[in-house]
C-alpha cells in the first residue's frame, strides 16, 4: 500500500533587519523630519530605563 502526504504551503521569514532608530527612521520619517532619528533615540532610552513607563 502507497501512502502520501498532501503538500502544503507554508510562509517564512528569510531574513530579519536590525531595528534601530536610525533605520526605523529612514522607512517612517514621512515628513522629513531630519531630527526625527534623534527623538526616537531619546523615546528609546527613555523606554528602556523605564523613565517613561513611571
């Protein structure tokens, strides 16, 4: 007897960029804020020391 497994489609991740301020700036800075890369520097430090979340 011949069994089989109907084939199946799946979707992957092939690559994952770095997230930092400066990249999410470049793909979101829609206005052209040139110091747009800075404040989410700032909101990113602030984040992570848990200043903002207080």
């Amino acid at each position: 007897m011949l069994t089989y497994s109907p084939a199946m489609a799946a979707t992957a991740i092939k690559s994952w960029k770095s997230v930092t301020p400066s990249s999410a700036a470049a793909v979101y800075n829609g206005h052209g804020d040139p110091a747009y890369a800075d404040k989410l520097s700032f909101f990113y430090q602030m984040i992570n020391s848990n200043k903002a979340l207080q």
